[in-house]
C-alpha cells in the first residue's frame, strides 16, 4: 500500500502541529486545545486530545516511512498493539509532508522531556494508570499529560510488554508466538538454501529473487515457499494459518507445516496456482480432499519435478 499526501488543509494542520511543538514548544495538550478552539477537528472529525497529538508526533508516515503491523486485530477480538520486532518497515515508501529534521527534532524533545522520570517513577505511574483502568494501552499511556510517553517506555525497558511485566500486568493476547515468529524466520532462509543445493544436485538451475525470494528453476516454473506457524485453539485443536503469497503469482506454493512444538516441518503441501488463487486458507490436523490431495510426508515429489520437468522454484 502506497500513501500519498492528502487534503491541502491538513496537511497543514499536521504542519502546524509541528511548528507548534518543535518551535513555540507547546505541549500536545495545549495543541489539542488551540486547534479545538479554532473548529478544526482530526481526519475522523472529532476533536483533538493528547493522543492524537502525541499519535501525528511519533509517526514516521509524515516523513515517507511505511510502517505497518503495528497492531493485529481478529474478529470479535479487541485490536492489540503489536511490540517493535513486529513491526515492518519500509523507508522512503512515498512522498514526506514533514521534513524528517523537523520530525526527529520531535522525537528528540519527547524523549528527553521523559528522561526526568527514573524508572521507578516511570513504572510508579504506569501501575496507578493499571489499577485506575484495570488495563494498558499505549493510546492511554499518551492521553495523559501527567505519564510520560508511550514511546518513553518503549525505549527505556526496551518494548511496552517488558515494561507491562514488570509492573504484574499481563495482556490478554499470549505473546509466546513472537519467540515462535523469530525462529521461524531464522529458520525459512537455510531452509531456501537447502532446498536450492537440492534442486542443484539433481541436475537443476535455480534462480533466487533476493527481494522476494522468489526462485526460478531451469526457466520454467517459480514457487514460493511458506513456513505455517502451528497453534492450538482453546479446545485444543490444532491449526495452521497459511497466507499465501498471490502477489508473487508463484506456481507453487510449498507450505512447510510446522509441528506443534514449531520446531519442525510435520508435513508437506505443494498448492499449484491454477487450484489455489485465493490469499489465505485455514487448514486443520485433517482437512477435506481438495486440501489434503495435494500433502506430502516429504518434499521428494517436488524435487523429482524440479528433476524430471525443470520447474522454476520461488521460495
């Protein structure tokens, strides 16, 4: 998804907004109040508060920075913020509406205005704004003049979770699956690597996209290569969450699922594109025949294709 700048008028106002707290140093409460005053209401036509301020302050959108997976949300489930690893970036994506120098200078007075605060004092008023809310978000962390910045905890106990622990809080969302994401994308890279010697050693040419990793095999098919994370419903079940990449328009799809310790492949599925052009399926320990037909123990069905009819694998 590509952002281009919006109305005149509010590109103004998010102008505005930094003149005012870079250079005449106003708060993000008194800002709220000042544009308030004038009518001027946010995108969504409400008015203004300190975490909408402090929200337009802290994000990097305004100076051409994609950066998204900030928060997940699934149905009649409440949207949660994600930690920084989480998070996916892309800098200079578009077009800047705020000058990046402005932006940091920013960034720079919300940080050392926090820095007055020992961590005591910090994790002090993060424990009354618990047990007056009885929860935490970052949103409420900023609407409050007296706390200091979300992004004051983020950088001083090295992530908003760690600085919810510490203080006996613990957000209804299981953060195990980011030890679980984190080895799984350590672990996709020397899976491609194999799987490229492999292909090789039967005789194969195979062409690797850095960006994408994308392979091309002998010039004749590509395929793209998913690692499914394994996770269990609250009965116990066992699911996989497979989000194919349909942007890449891959010939094959190769999806390596995980076992439920998510420490190894438990089995195999090869999805051609002519059967599966749909972004994302939900499969189960045992899923119908249009699913099922296409699971391998092992990947030895693919690689004597990329043997016997020189595919091009994208990975």
């Amino acid at each position: 998804m590509i952002l281009i700048p919006g109305p005149p008028e509010e590109i103004q106002t998010v102008s505005n907004i930094y003149n005012l707290f870079v250079e005449k140093g106003m708060s993000e409460f008194k800002i709220a109040e000042s544009l308030n005053s004038q009518g001027i209401l946010t995108d969504l036509k409400r008015p203004w508060t300190r975490g909408s301020i402090n929200q337009i302050l802290s994000n990097e959108k305004y100076i051409g920075n994609n950066v998204f997976n900030r928060s997940s949300f699934k149905l009649k489930q409440k949207r949660v913020k994600n930690p920084r690893e989480m998070w996916v970036r892309h800098d200079g994506a578009f077009e800047a509406v705020i000058d990046p120098q402005i932006f940091y200078k920013a960034q720079g007075i919300i940080l050392e205005r926090n820095r007055k605060f020992t961590d005591e004092e910090m994790l002090d008023r993060l424990k009354y704004l618990y047990q007056k809310h009885g929860r935490l978000s970052g949103f409420l962390i900023d609407e409050l003049e007296s706390m200091p910045s979300s992004a004051a905890y983020r950088s001083r106990f090295k992530g908003l979770i760690r600085a919810y622990k510490l203080i006996g809080y613990s957000p209804e969302r299981d953060y195990d699956y980011i030890k679980i994401n984190r080895y799984l994308r350590k672990m996709h890279p020397e899976v491609i690597s194999n799987a490229i010697k492999k292909i090789e050693t039967l005789g194969g040419y195979v062409k690797r996209d850095e960006k994408t990793d994308l392979l091309f095999i002998n010039d004749e098919f590509t395929a793209s290569l998913i690692l499914a994370r394994c996770h269990q419903t609250p009965a116990g079940s066992l699911r996989w969450i497979v989000r194919l990449d349909s942007g890449l328009e891959p010939d094959i799809t190769v999806v390596l699922r995980m076992n439920v310790i998510n420490k190894e492949p438990l089995d195999y599925y090869l999805l051609p594109q002519i059967d599966f052009s749909f972004n994302k399926l939900r499969l189960a320990e045992d899923n119908k025949i249009d699913f099922d037909a296409y699971r391998f123990d092992n990947l030895d069905y693919f690689f004597g294709m990329a043997e016997q009819v020189n595919i091009r694998l994208g990975v």
